[in-house]
C-alpha cells in the first residue's frame, strides 16, 4: 500500500445507533488515522445535543468491522466496530489496583439512507472495506507480506497438553471470537506427539501461509523456530513472522512481545490471551534477536529466549513433575532451592558488547549461507578460548555461581521480568549472574522474589552485562543447564547472538 492509498480512505456520512431512540443520528467521519463519531439531532426532532458529542476513535483501537444483515426484511443494514481498549480499573476493583484493564466494547449502526436494501448494503460493504484497509495500512507490514501473503491464512499449532491441559479450551472459548470479529483467517493444527511441529515445518510450503501461531508455552515455540532452521531453506523459513498466544505455564515470547508494546500485562490467562489474540489478528512485523548455542554432545540449537545455569535452571527444570500446577511451579520449587541452594563451580568466558565495535556484525544472509557461517566471535568447544587482555576481547568469570541467566528478551514468563530493559532486538545478550559470597539463601530469596517486576538488578550482588557471545564451562560433570527450558547434556556450552535475524506478529510502542 501507498501513501497515496493510505489518503484516498476518507468517508463521511450519517448512521443510527442500533437499538437506540432515533431522536440522535450520528456523523461518522473515516480518515486514514481515526474514527470520528459526531452525534447530531435528528433532522424531524428539536431536542438539545448531550454533552461530549463528538468522539474520536483511533483506528489503532478498533481490531474488526462487520457488516450484516437485519433479521426481519428491511431495507437497513448493520456495521459494527469492535475495541479493545486499556482503560484503568472502575469502582471496587479500582482500589486495590491502578493497573490498566482491556475493555471490549462494540458500537453497532443502522444505515438506512437509500429505499432500498440493496443500494445500502452497497454502502455499508464499502465503509466496510475502507475501514478493513485502514486498519491494514497502520500493520505496517513489510511489503514483501503485503504483495505475496495479505490474504493467506495463519498456521496455528495447539498443544492439547499446554497450560495444563487448558491450551485448546482457551483457543476455542477465547481466541475464536476475536479473530471472528477481526476477519483473521487462520487454520488450527492439534499436534499429537513432541517434535510434532518441528516435524510439521520441516516440509511446510512456506508460500501458502501468512504466519506461524502457537498456542502453547515456550516449549512449542522453540520447537518451532528449530523446526524452521533445519530447513534446507532456512534462509527464507526463519523470515516466517511466528505468534505466541500463551497457553502454557510460562509464556515467556508472548510477555516479551507484549512488553516491548508498553502495554501491561493482562493478569488472568484467559484475559492474557486475548489481549496476545488481538495484537496477532492486527499485529505489525518486528525483527527480534536469537542466539545460535552450541552443546556439549555437538548438537547446534537456535534459542529465541534463554540459556540457564545453576539455581534458575534446577527451578525450571526440577519444577516439570509439578506442571498440572500451571505457572505455580516455578514458585514451588523456587522456594525449595531458596532452603537448599545448590554450588556450581566452573567459570564463564564471554565477549562484551560495544556498540561502537566496528567488528559488529548484522546477519548478511543469503540462500548460500549456512547456519555453520552464521558464527562469527566462537571458537569450536574443545579449543581453549583467550582471554589475555593484550591480544584478546575475551573476558572470564570465575564461579562458583549460584545463579547464571543469559536471555534475549525481556521476560521469562507472565509475571517474570528477566531483564527489564530489553526490547525484541538489541543486538546483543543479557548476562546475569550471582557469585557465591555472602548470604547466598538471602541473596537468591531476594532476586527471586525481585523476578516479578525487574528490580533485582538494583542489587549489588546481581552483577549482569551485554554480551555478544558467551561460554560456560562447568567444572562438574552433574547439573541442569536449559535452552528455552529445555533440558541439554550438562558440559561445556556456547552461544553467540544472532541480531534481528528472527520476525514476530508484534506492536511497536504507540507514540500519542
């Protein structure tokens, strides 16, 4: 679409209110940005115009317009808007919380200006289709999505075991509806076993879809974006935009993709899809960084979220014989850690970022590229890395450790904040870290408990820093360590990160 396009969406006429007194009719403006709704006295009435009659609706808060039909023959035909706006909490709720709710509302108008059902239906189908363009137009999508996948459908992989077990009931009682209203076409998927969807990817024809939803946890995602990079054509596979609607216990993508909106985070499951079913069925294309890691055993994985090591990885993996607690889980076994925290020895070696490194390297790929090809700072794991300061930019940290994160995203689930100040592509890794010293249960009840909204890095003993690649080498031969909590073979592990190289239905933050 045009600029030129995007100008030419400009309507004005006059509606009724649908099942209102007809002693107000209502001038509905269309521009390119907003909606304008002008009450005005009915022409055959004199009566006084209530107060605020004018409103004005951006076209970045309505996510669907439906044209219908009357029951009963009539020559009037119906056009509704449908909002989902964040408005702060009303009457007894809005004591015990400040924090912003999504509010749906509908706003349903009779048109009925010609004698005749046909030509207003006419109408109504055009104010119908200029509004579904405006809507598009503010997507700004990439125009490679625009000319060849605009009216292709989305592929939705359901896990029937997310959430547990909740993740098909939430899709059908809360997804459904919404992309009703939204015009979203989409095709559901039921994956039956694990490694279904990274299957399922492997031989997709990536031509005849418009996007990857999943509905599930993290752990479908990952799959996902792997299945996706084992691909002969992987080059083109990983441009895919990939969705979250988070029916899983941790969620983390999809409270990353929400973050890096502005937008708070709705606090139930059901309302926190929603709200993720909304930004996909409108959502824009955003680039979001990866790293590329390296395993003991030498398997190569492509991680859209986090490597962890020590306390957080026993959490999140000793928590999984608890998963029918939902997110629960990590709470119940975060607390036994915090009464028997476990030592990790061994070290980490990592390369700082510098923004103005001229050695920086964004993602030149090509269909000539191999996954091998996209390492540009990591040595193979058995050679020994340098990190003498007169010939190397490599640096180390010795343990023993009792808490390691590495993330790219902002989040580690719902109510989780990892690094508070990422976005979806910074260009580089988050690594955070705890020495053994001092308190060490204190020091972990405090972190842990600092999780919920990001504070933990206003301590002293949480040390953290930006880095473009990253290697632990534990000293142990026994412990968890977990990509995207998953479980890999404990032993040495690399990573590096990959800028931008991946894309997500997301929302870039609104400037009012």
């Amino acid at each position: 679409m045009t600029q030129k396009e995007s100008n030419t969406i400009n309507l004005e006429d006059t509606f009724f209110l649908y099942g209102r007194s007809s002693k107000y009719k209502y001038l509905l403006k269309l521009s390119p940005t907003t909606l304008t709704i002008t009450t005005v006295s009915n022409e055959n009435e004199s009566r006084s115009l209530p107060l605020n009659n004018v409103k004005i609706i951006p076209i970045d808060d309505i996510y669907g317009c439906l044209c219908m039909k009357p029951l009963i023959n009539s020559k009037q035909c119906y056009l509704t808007f449908y909002q989902y706006v964040l408005r702060p909490p009303q009457g007894f709720s809005g004591i015990f919380s400040k924090k912003p709710l999504l509010h749906r509302s509908q706003h349903i108008f009779s048109y009925g200006k010609y004698n005749d059902y046909d030509t207003n239906h006419a109408e109504v189908i055009r104010w119908h289709r200029h509004i579904v363009q405006a809507i598009y137009l503010r997507r700004n999508l990439p125009l490679d999505i625009v000319l060849t996948k605009r009216d292709k459908r989305a592929l939705v992989f359901v896990n029937p075991a997310g959430g547990a077990g909740k993740a098909y009931r939430l899709v059908m009682e809360n997804v459904v509806g919404v992309w009703s209203e939204a015009e979203f076409s989409y095709q559901i998927v039921i994956t039956e076993y694990a490694g279904h969807a990274r299957d399922y990817v492997q031989s997709l024809d990536l031509s005849e879809w418009s996007g990857i939803v999943i509905a599930s946890g993290d752990g479908l995602v990952y799959e996902v974006v792997n299945g996706l990079f084992s691909r002969n054509d992987w080059q083109e596979a990983v441009k895919m935009p990939i969705g979250h609607l988070p029916c899983g216990s941790g969620n983390a993508f999809a409270a990353s993709i929400i973050r890096h909106s502005k937008q708070p985070i709705a606090e139930s499951m059901e309302k926190f899809v929603v709200q993720s079913a909304i930004l996909i069925a409108t959502h824009q294309v955003l680039p979001y960084d990866m790293a590329v890691i390296d395993t003991c055993d030498g398997q190569r994985v492509f991680s859209f979220l986090s490597v962890e090591w020590a306390v957080i990885a026993d959490v999140d993996c000793d928590s999984e014989k608890y998963r029918f607690l939902g997110g629960t889980r990590f709470t119940v076994e975060a607390v036994k850690r915090i009464l028997r925290p476990r030592i990790y020895t061994g070290y980490i070696d990592y390369l700082p970022y510098d923004v103005t490194d001229d050695t920086v390297q964004r993602n030149q790929i090509t269909s000539d590229t191999t996954t091998a090809q996209l390492h540009h700072h990591l040595l193979p794991l058995n050679e020994p890395i340098s990190v003498d300061p007169a010939t190397s930019k490599w640096r180390r940290i010795e343990g023993p450790f009792s808490y390691v994160l590495i993330t790219s995203k902002s989040a580690l689930s719902q109510d989780t904040v990892s690094t508070p100040q990422s976005t979806l592509a910074d260009g580089y890794l988050t690594l955070q870290f705890i020495r053994i010293r001092g308190s060490t249960r204190l020091n972990l009840a405090k972190t842990l408990l600092s999780l919920s909204d990001g504070k933990h890095f206003e301590y002293d003993f949480v040390e953290w820093m930006p880095v473009r690649a990253f290697r632990i080498v534990p000293a142990a031969t026994d412990g968890n360590l977990m990509i995207d909590g998953e479980k890999v073979p404990y032993g040495p592990l690399q990573g590096e990160v990959l800028p931008s190289i991946g894309r997500c239905m997301g929302k870039q933050p609104r400037v009012d």
